[in-house]
C-alpha cells in the first residue's frame, strides 16, 4: 500500500492541471557544432511537457526539487516581451533547456502551475498590461523576491 501510495504522489507532481504533465531530466551533451548554449559549469536541463488540453500556455511555473525532495529553486516561464502564449495551442510535445542556476543534482518538478491563454491571472495581466503601454516586463519584479528558509 506504502508503494501504491508513493507512486501516486509522484505522478501527482508531475501533473499541474488534467491534460498536461511536466518532466525534467539532464539533457544529453551537444557536440561542440550543435546550436544551444550552456553557462559556464551550469548543468543542461531538458524540461518536457506532454500536454493533451487543446488551448494554448501563457505561463507556468514549479519548484525544481532534487532525489530527497529538498527544494532547489522555482521556475517560470512567460513570454517578457510580448503577449503571446509560451506553448502554442496545437503543441502536444514541447521542450526546452531551462536554466536552473547552479543545480547540477539529478532534479524532478513539484507544484506545477498552468496559466491557459485567456485565463484571468495576476502575472500574466501585468504582462499584458506593461506590453501593451510600452513598458517593460520582467517576470522576476512581478512575482516578488523569493520566500527565505532557514538552513
């Protein structure tokens, strides 16, 4: 029952809402000719996203966590400099290589949230709202500093 419990735990944080799911694994090293980019000694993440749901994505967000669950840092995403979606409606494979600052243990996605293009959302009317009066966005500012643990 223990393991049947701690299966379903897992699937669970891997689904932000019913037809969409995120993974995140090490990304297979490029040769030196291939496109990409990788910051000096930062590990190359492959964030995968299944989704079924036909609409598109505005944002999303999670925590990144390692193999004992210790929180490592949040992610977002949202385009900062125009207002369109981040995950287009017809996409049911994405990917991209997410840049998780100096993390380089073996990581998994916890608390993943999903923001549908038309969704009425706080972060994403900002967006819109700085885009559309000329002003400039940055996802950081309008999310606040993050929240201080003890070590």
């Amino acid at each position: 029952m223990k393991l049947l419990l701690t299966a379903a735990c897992v699937v669970a944080s891997l689904c932000a809402q019913s037809g969409i799911t995120f993974s995140i694994s090490k990304a297979k090293p490029k040769a030196a000719t291939e496109p990409g980019w990788k910051v000096a000694g930062a590990t190359d993440y492959l964030l995968t996203v299944k989704k079924s749901d036909p609409r598109a994505v505005d944002m999303f967000s999670f925590e990144v966590v390692d193999a004992n669950g210790k929180f490592q840092s949040k992610y977002y995403l949202i385009h900062e400099d125009n207002v369109e979606p981040v995950i287009p409606a017809d996409a049911t494979d994405w990917t991209t290589h997410p840049f998780l600052g100096n993390t380089t243990a073996d990581v998994s996605v916890r608390n993943p949230k999903v923001v549908f293009a038309g969704d009425d959302h706080p972060i994403v009317n900002k967006r819109n709202d700085a885009i559309k009066a000329g002003r400039t966005f940055h996802v950081l500012e309008a999310v606040g500093p993050p929240e201080q643990t003890e070590k």
